[in-house]
C-alpha cells in the first residue's frame, strides 16, 4: 500500500476493530511518518452522525481554540478582513471569532450549521478569505494534501490554521491513544510533525507549530508569538485585541432579524 501523502510504500503496523464490526489494518509510511488506515470503504456508515457522541471535548477545545487563534489572526491581519471555519461542525467556532468581533464564516458539507445561520459561506462566489481555520479535520481525510490544495483555492487564503493531534514513533499501541478512536471509525490519518513538513514542502508552503495548532502559510509569521499564544499570557492579548474589534454578537442580530 502506498502513502497517502509522498506515494512511498508503507508497511503494515497493526490491526483493529473499527464502529464495533470492521478489522481493519493501520500502515505507516517510513518517509513521511504518516500513519493511515487501509482503504475506508466504511466512511459512509461512519458518517451516519457527523460528530461522534463520544467527543465530550469539543465546547473545552472551541473555547481554547479561539482564545489562540483571535490572537494569531490579530497578530497577521490586525483582524482585518474575511475569515472561514472549514469543516465547522455545528458552528461554534465560527459564532466565538464573531463575538470576538472577526469577520468568521462557516464551511460544512457534513454537518447541520445550528450556532451560526446565516453566516454560510458560498465558495461558487470566488470570495478572498485571508486565512482559513480547519479543526480536527485533517485526520478524517484519505487525501490530506488534495484537501489542503482545494480548500486554499477556493478560498484564495494565505494562511490555514489547522489542529490534529501528532505522534511520535514508534507508532502508539492502540490502546494506549484515544485519537485513534476506533469506535467512530472517522479517522483514518495519523499525523508526525515531520509528515506535516513533508505536506508543506509539497505545497510550497511554510510551515510552523506549536504542539496545539499548525499552521501552512503563504506569508511568514514570527513564530516566538505562535508559541506565545500557547501560555496564559494570550488572555493579555485578547484585553489588547478588545480594545479594538467590536463584538458582532448584537450586530449579528440585528442583521438577522432583518433577513426574516
């Protein structure tokens, strides 16, 4: 079986059961250092919810989540500007950055938008953006650079904000890491700091993390403040941000009620 990402061949790793009733084998790439399932001839079962019931974590993530990225999209674009949550689930991102007071958007082929009607985005416009976020996303991919490629063309951004948990080898006994989450059987791509590099190289992108989020950016960034951002010293940067992004919490809705 080849990589998903550089095409090397890759070597079988273990095995598991997946959604309770699927063994299926798990093969690491020994250039890249990508881990990834075999073929996922399950996702359409997967996906019967888009959000599994046993990610307790998501309000504690989002919550955390914005708190880090109000502070590096600041820091890049002065909040300047138009911004999307691709793959943004039920919305709560996007509704934290606008009352933040950033221009967020949100993006979800798979998932019911309940937290940020009306603020749908419609790619078929050819809108700039200029930077995306994608959340916990990049696992449930089978093609991780064609996503990455899509998504910055339609959106035309310069930076995209991404969040996957890495390893380290040797690979994890399963029982011994929840993110491969066996029992949703939604991830099937497992990710090494170096695998990261390998797709920024491929994209002709830089490249930079901090443990917690990664960015692939067009632009250069200083990456002593991405670390920053990391510690308790951000909620001093989010007074700062305050001073000069207006919550769209009421503006929103007033501007919805208009639309009915």
């Amino acid at each position: 079986m080849n990589c998903r990402i550089c095409s090397e061949k890759t070597s079988f790793s273990f095995e598991e059961v997946i959604l309770n009733r699927y063994t299926i084998s798990y093969y690491l790439c020994g250039h890249c250092g990508l881990l990834q399932t075999e073929k996922p001839y399950w996702l359409e079962e997967a996906y019967g919810d888009a959000i599994i019931d046993a990610d307790t974590g998501l309000i504690r993530r989002n919550l955390f989540f914005s708190e880090m990225l109000a502070c590096i999209l600041f820091k890049i674009f002065r909040g300047k500007g138009s911004f999307v949550d691709i793959a943004g689930g039920y919305g709560m991102m996007t509704r934290l950055m606008r009352d933040r007071g950033f221009d967020y958007y949100w993006s979800d082929p798979y998932c019911e938008n309940v937290l940020a009607k009306g603020f749908g985005v419609d790619f078929s416009k050819e809108e700039k953006f200029q930077a995306v976020s994608a959340f916990e996303v990049l696992e449930h991919t089978a093609d991780p650079i064609s996503f990455l490629k899509d998504t910055l063309e339609k959106t035309n951004a310069e930076v995209i904000v991404i969040s996957t948990e890495l390893f380290q080898e040797p690979v994890p006994a399963s029982k011994d890491w929840f993110y491969y989450a066996f029992e949703g059987g939604q991830h099937i791509s497992f990710f090494q700091k170096k695998t990261l590099i390998e797709i920024s190289k491929r994209l002709n992108l830089y490249f930079y993390s901090n443990g917690t989020f990664h960015i692939l950016s067009k632009i250069k960034i200083s990456s002593f403040f991405f670390f920053l951002v990391k510690s308790p010293l951000r909620k001093l940067y989010l007074f700062w941000i305050r001073l000069f992004l207006q919550p769209k919490t009421m503006s929103d809705h007033y501007l919805l009620l208009q639309k009915k």
